[in-house]
C-alpha cells in the first residue's frame, strides 16, 4: 500500500528534489502547502501517513503546531533545516513529535531511507506508549480493587481473601471486569461517607 506523504515547506525552492525522491521510492505526496494552512485541520481532515517539513529553521510556532498535531493526530514527522547544529533546537524538535531532524542540505538517495527510519521510530515510540498507558491502567485496577477491598473487610469485617471472592462474585453476576465493580465499591463508600 502507498504511503501518502503531506509536505510542509516554507520555501518551494528545495521541495523539487524532494518531490522527485518521494515519488521514485513509491510514497504518494498527499499535498505542498506552506505553514500558513491551518495544518491542523489539514491533517485532521486528509489523515497523510506521514508529514516531511522543509525549512529554513524550526521556528518555535513552527514546533508548536507539531506537537499540537502530535497530540491529536500521532503521525511520523521528518524535518529537514538549514540551520546550524543547536541541540536546544534539537531537543525542542524531538519533543514536538519530531522523529527525524536533519539539518543541512541532504542526497536524495538517502530520503526515503531517512522517512522509513523516521517511521520505524514512530512506531516503537507509539508501541512503549500504549505498553505504558496498559501498565498504568493495570496498576490503577490493582489499587482499586485493594481500596474496595480495604473497604469491604473494614466495613462488613470480612478477611481478605473473603473480599476478594465477595468482589469477584459481585463481578460475575454483572458481567463485569472486577476493576468495574471495584470502582463502583469505592465510588458508593465515597457516597456514603
């Protein structure tokens, strides 16, 4: 399947190369448009695969609009800059959502090599991101399920394992994750008190 690319570019002088470049390793360019399209409705309204940005220097509003993007919208983005080494500037990037930041002038040969790369980064970013987002909510139902618990063994004087097997039926006979129940345990005593 061909992957659409969104060019964003504050000079259409360097875009010509890296149209021919993207177009030969079988990207399809989604659209060129500069900073002044409201990029985030773009993306929201045309979903490209991934977004390659060519400017002079990554100006803060510039990087503002990645990372809004970003949070909306996680897509890959590779920047291409004129702009001195600064690992400020950098670092700042990288932040945004930026997953390859390459400054200076590059060979077209190496551009689809530098998006696949980019890509790859995005992904195993997006995969520790949901792995994380996974243990936490694990680690949120396990101090639930102890805090309904507690509440059960201080409430009814039941023993541990007696709160746990009361939560489990209740789960059970509402067809419901134990965390469920558990939450709504906390939630009444919340009510109660």
């Amino acid at each position: 399947m061909e992957r659409e690319i969104l060019i964003v570019a504050d000079n259409e002088l360097h875009i010509s190369s890296f149209e021919e470049a993207i177009i030969n390793k079988g990207y399809r360019i989604n659209a060129i448009i500069n900073f002044d399209v409201d990029l985030n409705k773009y993306v929201e309204l045309n979903r490209p695969d991934i977004i390659v940005i060519d400017v002079e220097a990554p100006l803060t509003v510039y990087l503002e609009k990645i990372r809004d993007i970003n949070s909306k919208y996680p897509t890959p983005v590779v920047m291409f800059t004129q702009m001195n080494d600064d690992s400020v500037t950098i670092e700042k990037a990288i932040k945004a959502g930026v997953h390859a930041f390459i400054v200076n002038n590059v060979e077209t040969d190496r551009i689809s090599t530098i998006i696949d790369t980019a890509v790859i980064r995005f992904n195993q970013y997006q995969e520790m991101k949901q792995q994380l987002e996974e243990t936490q909510a694990s680690l949120e139902n396990r101090k639930t399920i102890e805090r309904a618990k507690g509440i059960l063994m201080e409430n009814r004087s039941m023993k541990e394992q007696e709160a746990y097997a009361t939560l489990r039926k209740m789960a059970m006979d509402q067809n419901k994750k134990i965390s469920e129940v558990s939450k709504n345990v906390v939630d009444m005593f919340k009510f109660i008190n």
